[in-house]
C-alpha cells in the first residue's frame, strides 16, 4: 500500500470504528519515508521491532470509535504484512545490506579534524575558542536520546 490512509482504511474495513484511530499507528511505521524517499524506508520499522515497538509508543491496543479494544501489535502486523507479504526481522533486513563504504566498517579516519585538535571550521579545540565541542555534542545527542526513552515509556503505560 501507498499511504498510512490506505493501511487505516483497511483497519476500518477489518475493526470497525473511524480511519483516525489508526492514523497514528500507521503514519510511525511510514515515518521513515521523511528519511529515505524509496522502499528502503521499510527496513527500519517494518519489522518484529518495528511492531513491538509500535506496542510500546502506542499501548497494548487501542479502543477504536466503536468501542472495540484492537491489539496495537495486530495493527501494526496488518501493516507490514500488507506492504511485505510477511513480517521479517531486522537481520532478515540487514542481511542484504551491503557494506561497501570504509565508514560503515569504521576503517579510515572519517573526519581529518577529529585527529588534528581542530574543529570543523579550522578554529583549535584545545584554546577553547569557537571549535566545535565533541563532548558537548555527545552530551547533547545522550539528553535527546533519554528524552526519547522517556517518551517512549511514558507512552507504553
């Protein structure tokens, strides 16, 4: 299928209620269309983590309009069956991934600065003045990622 609003369709067709109860659960696992414009959007939700973790943003099911309780996992399977004809895992995604670049073997220096005590605009890092901070980055990437957890948790209960 084409469109989150195609897959909501057809939970309606299935459950019953309205398209907007399964908008949300069908517009995260599309997400990733945002990213990557092609079919390979799907090897990063449409799979067994991508259900389980749909289960865990969204709760263990969902009371659609009708007032029918539906299992969020068995929407979020509905889903990716209909767009792969199953529901692979994420090694059945990753085994076809191909690994031609030194970066994704992490050989090779991948930024020449990072060794050289410059920042990215040439400025020096030890002297404190307008280089790029690489703990503060890893700092600031570590916040959002609790953020993230948080939300993801506060959204499973």
């Amino acid at each position: 299928m084409a469109h989150p609003l195609h897959h909501a369709i057809s939970s309606v067709k299935r459950w019953g209620g309205e398209v907007e109860d399964y908008l949300p659960i069908h517009n995260f696992l599309d997400s990733s269309k945002a990213h990557i414009g092609d079919i390979r959007h799907r090897a990063l939700l449409h799979n067994t983590w991508g259900v389980f973790l749909c289960e865990k943003l969204f709760g263990i099911s969902i009371c659609n309009s009708n007032g029918r309780d539906v299992p969020v996992r068995t929407i979020a399977e509905k889903h990716v069956v209909e767009d792969c004809g199953f529901i692979p895992s994420v090694s059945d995604w990753l085994k076809h991934l191909q690994i031609p670049e030194a970066w994704m073997k992490r050989v090779g220096i991948k930024n020449p600065h990072l060794n050289s005590g410059e920042g990215k605009n040439g400025s020096d890092k030890s002297k404190g003045t307008g280089g790029d901070n690489g703990h503060q980055d890893e700092e600031d990437q570590a916040a959002k990622s609790d953020r993230f957890a948080s939300k993801i948790s506060r959204h499973g209960q």
